[in-house]
C-alpha cells in the first residue's frame, strides 16, 4: 500500500507541471437530448419497498435488495439512482471514508485528487455515449458531501474505474477470484453451469447492501448483474439470451492513463451480445488499461470461453475438446505463452494453487449440478483437503467475498449468495420469469423452491472463532502499524482462533522481533513455515524474518 501512495504522489509531482487535456475532461458533458428527461417520483411504501412508476427496489428475506429498471440511458440512470439513493450515498461514504484512512493527510488527500483528475483526463473519451448518459443519471444522487474530490458525474466516472486502479496499484492484492464452467456429460442434465467466486474485499461494509439488478434497456438484452450503489458496470451478470460475463483480475504493470473500465467491458458485452463470437467482437473494439480475463458462457453455443484483455494483447482461450473450463488470475491462451509478467505471477501468487484446487474438486464429481457447484465455492480447505487455515488466499472460499453466483444459462437460471460471504443461502432467479412479469407488480424475485441452503458451517462453533479471529487479527495489525503492546496473553489466544493458517504465526515472529524478543521471534516465523504459505514473496519474506532473528541472537 505505500508503495502504491508514493508512486502517485511521485506522479503527481511531475504531472502538476503539466495539465493538457484535464480542462477538457472536467468540462465534459454526455449527450441528454432525445432521452427522457422527467426526473423519476419515489413511493416508499416500507423500508423494504421503493417504486418509480414500474420501476422498483425491495429487498428480499435474505436481505438481498431486488432492483428492477427499464428505460433509456437517462431514465434508467436517474431511476437506479433515486431508487437506491441511500445506499449510493452509504457506498460513496464507506468507499471514500477508506481513502481517507489510507491517505490522512489532508495536504496528501489534496495531492491524490489532482492525481486523479490527470489520470481520469481520458477517461469519458473511452467509455461510450450511452453509459456516460446513464452514469450522468445516477450521478445525481450522489452525495454533496464530497463534491470537494469532483463534481458529482465526475466522481461517479471516476469510481467506475476504482476497480481497475486499486487491481493495478495494489497489484491484486485486494482480488483473487475464482471461476470455473463445465457442460455435456459433466453436468447432470448436459446443460452449461457455471459458478464463480468474487473475492474482491473493501471492508465488511463494503459487501452489506448487495443489489441484484434486473435491467430492461431500451436497446440490447434485458440483463441481471450482482452490484451496489452507484455501480452500473458488470462484474457478474447473465442476459435473457443465456449470455453469462464474469471478470477475473490478471497481472497488470501500473496503467499511466485511464482507458475503458473492465466492468464497462463487461456490461457492454452482456448488454449486446447473444453468443461467444458477439462478445469476442465487442471485447477487441475496446481500449482497457489493466489486463482481466472475461469468462463468457453461452446458451447458444453451449460451452464457455476466456477472453484475455490487456493493453498491449488480446487473446482468447477454447476448450474444443473438453467439457470443463477453469479461471483464476492467470492468463491461459497461446497469446500470452511467453509473457513473463504472466508467467512470473503463476509462479508467484496464489491463482495456480486455486487453479488446480478447483480441477481437484471438479474431478471428484461425475456430475455437477448448481448445489455441487455451490459446495465447491464454499470449499475452505487446500489441494487434497489439506487444513490451511481459515481466510487463506489459496482457499477456493477465503471467507472474505463479495458474492458467489452460479449460472445455469439454457434455463436461464442464476443463484447469487446472501451474507455472510458464500455462506449465506443462493437465491434463485428465473430471468423467464422475471423479465415477463406484469410491470407493475412489486415483488420478490426470486424463486423460493430452488434456493440452495446456507452452509451448515455457519452454526459452528469454528465458524464463531473465526469471526473472533478477524476481529483480533485487526488489532494484531493496529499493534504493528502503530508500535503499540498487547496483552501478555493476546497472541496465545489469537493463534488459538485459527491455529492452520500461517499468518497467525507470521504476525506474531513480526511482533516479537520487533520488541527485540528475537529467540520468541525465530520460534514463530519456524512454526509459520510449517504452514501452507498463500504466496511466494509472502514465504520469502517470512524466511527473511527467520534468518534476521537467527542473526540478532549471535
């Protein structure tokens, strides 16, 4: 993270000098004319219950909102944005009230927002009439309280490529999703299923208020999305054609201008596109700066693909002669064989441990069916079932997403997770229905009969500990960052909570080493080693730590 602040302010520093092309930029306006211009009229009949003409938001038993929205760009912005104006409101307020965090210093916070106006400069040539329209909607209910960053639209253009600039500055750090498909005789019934984790953590409160929006444009496919205030591109989502889109980060160099946002990629492709070749030609017209593989499954071609973006390449990986296709956060197609950024990350990270996690437990099922595939998103062990702790990055279910779905495209069906994390109960959608439904009927969407039931582990007493262990592992990293002492019994205590996961021990070498207890230190960075590590660089530096303890005690 500091290196991530001192490379803008670095950049900041030497770009202050220059301001071609950021006038332009925060002067732009999107196209208005010709779009509906009546500002929509909210009924809120409970706290549960918001309509705008046919328009609406409820929120479901799994605490789950339902939005449901038609119109043009302008209508559905300014609709989505008066419907879910209080959670808008809360996710601009968790997600800049996190920047502030980061960035205390007011003098900082300054620096980084001119960062941000040269960095965004080109950022609206990049994304297209119809979404800048739509984002300029839902703009107007943002907050006034930080005007002082951007004017409202701006902002709200800005936070559509917060995505891609935390995935490149923080060098994935905050993203490790997982995605797999199968189809043919590995499913029960030979229709395409697909599911996939997205592990993308910006706080706990950051994944309270999920939205599953269902969209009817007046141009293109009606569409489902899992999002959140203020959000209108795709990170999951299936269209009425039986079109799915997931993204999964890859490794990207730090981007020195903003282009395309992945998630405008995305919603584009599951706006416009019905099969593979569709989305395949909508991915090359655009310009991204960070490099995402795009899994799309298709109804109509019954199979799925990987379409790999970066700035400098584009490839995209078929499985002619298989019924199964994997995703982490590595690229797989001929076009990035001899990357060595690639390469490097398979090497480095956690994607390829989840990678074959994911081959292991797909291997073990003949069949797969949606509650299969939900047991596999929930898994928390390592490869051969290994204990590794619980919130490892080399889990399948690291006990920190946003949300799992699986799709069943032919039939047109999708399950999206409630809280807590994958644990929650899938709830059922039936795009059939839902998208043939009488408009002017409020009602949940979803389908009681096929949800899938919570994960039993949310009633275990291993369950309690590591909700504990997460509240003491923050404190642990408070006593680091601030050089403050804890209890004589903390760490005993924390370590007892999730006794198989590494950084427990790691923490605790780091802690005493610290305090100068370098025998303490040595024994704690040993115990850690013994664990199931979730990166090279993190094994590298836990090594490190144990060689200097060793050194301080001659």
């Amino acid at each position: 993270m500091k290196r991530s602040i001192q490379i803008i302010f670095f950049f900041a520093a030497m770009l202050s000098l220059f301001s071609c092309g950021v006038s332009e930029s925060l002067h732009h306006q999107p196209q208005l004319s010709g779009y509906g211009q009546e500002k929509p009229l909210v009924i809120k009949y409970n706290d549960t219950l918001y309509a705008a003409g046919d328009n609406y938001l409820i929120k479901n038993k799994q605490q789950l909102w339902e939005l449901y929205v038609s119109g043009d760009p302008l209508q559905r912005g300014q609709r989505i944005g008066a419907l879910t104006q209080p959670l808008l409101q809360k996710q601009e307020k968790i997600f800049f009230s996190k920047v502030q965090e980061i960035v205390p210093s007011k003098f900082k916070q300054k620096v980084l927002r001119e960062f941000l106006k040269w960095y965004n400069r080109k950022l609206y040539r990049h994304i297209t009439e119809e979404y800048k329209t739509e984002i300029y909607g839902l703009s107007q209910y943002a907050s006034d309280e930080f005007n002082f960053i951007a004017p409202k639209y701006l902002r709200s253009l800005y936070l559509h490529g917060a995505h891609d600039i935390g995935h490149a500055l923080q060098d994935l750090a905050l993203v490790g999703c997982s995605s797999m498909a199968v189809w043919g005789d590995k499913t029960e019934d030979g229709q395409l299923l697909l599911g996939r984790n997205f592990d993308f953590y910006a706080g706990d409160a950051f994944a309270q208020e999920k939205i599953i929006a269902f969209i009817k444009p007046d141009s293109g496919h009606p569409f489902m999305m899992i999002t959140w205030g203020g959000m209108m591109g795709v990170v999951s989502g299936m269209n009425n054609e039986g079109l799915t889109v997931t993204i999964n980060a890859g490794k990207s160099e730090i981007p020195l201008i903003a282009k395309t946002p992945i998630s405008i990629v995305a919603r584009e492709i599951l706006q416009y596109a019905s099969t593979i070749e569709e989305a395949e030609a909508i991915a090359r017209k655009r310009k991204v700066f960070v490099s995402e593989s795009i899994m799309v499954g298709s109804a109509k071609d019954k199979k799925a693909v990987l379409i790999e973006v970066a700035p400098e390449n584009f490839g995209v990986y078929d499985m002619p002669n298989s019924n199964q296709l994997i995703c982490s956060n590595h690229f797989q197609s001929e076009a990035y064989k001899t990357d060595e950024r690639n390469q490097r990350h398979i090497l480095e990270s956690h994607s390829q441990y989840r990678f074959e996690r994911m081959q292991e437990l797909l291997d073990e099922q003949e069949k797969m069916n949606p509650e299969r595939m939900a047991a596999i998103l929930r898994n928390k062990d390592g490869l051969q079932n290994a204990k590794i702790g619980y919130g490892n990055e080399k889990a399948l279910n690291q006990l920190l997403a946003h949300h799992g779905i699986v799709f069943q495209p032919e039939s047109r069906m999708v399950w999206v997770s409630s809280n807590p994390y994958q644990l929650g109960a899938f709830v059922a959608y039936d795009l059939h229905k839902i998208f043939n439904k009488k408009e002017n009927d409020f009602v949940v969407l979803g389908t009681e009969s096929r949800t899938i039931p919570k994960d039993d582990f949310l009633d275990t007493e291993t369950y309690r500990k590591y909700e504990e262990y997460r509240i003491q592992d923050r404190i642990i990293d408070k006593a680091l960052s601030e050089e403050k002492i804890l209890e004589p019994n903390f760490i005993p205590a924390y370590q007892n909570l999730n006794p198989e996961h590494w950084a427990v021990y790691f923490k605790a070498g780091k802690y005493y080493y610290e305090r100068g207890w370098y025998k303490a230190a040595e024994i704690e960075f040993q115990k850690a080693l013994t664990k199931v590590i979730s990166t090279e660089p993190d094994r590298i530096q836990t090594e490190t730590y144990l060689k200097k303890a060793k050194k301080k005690q001659q």
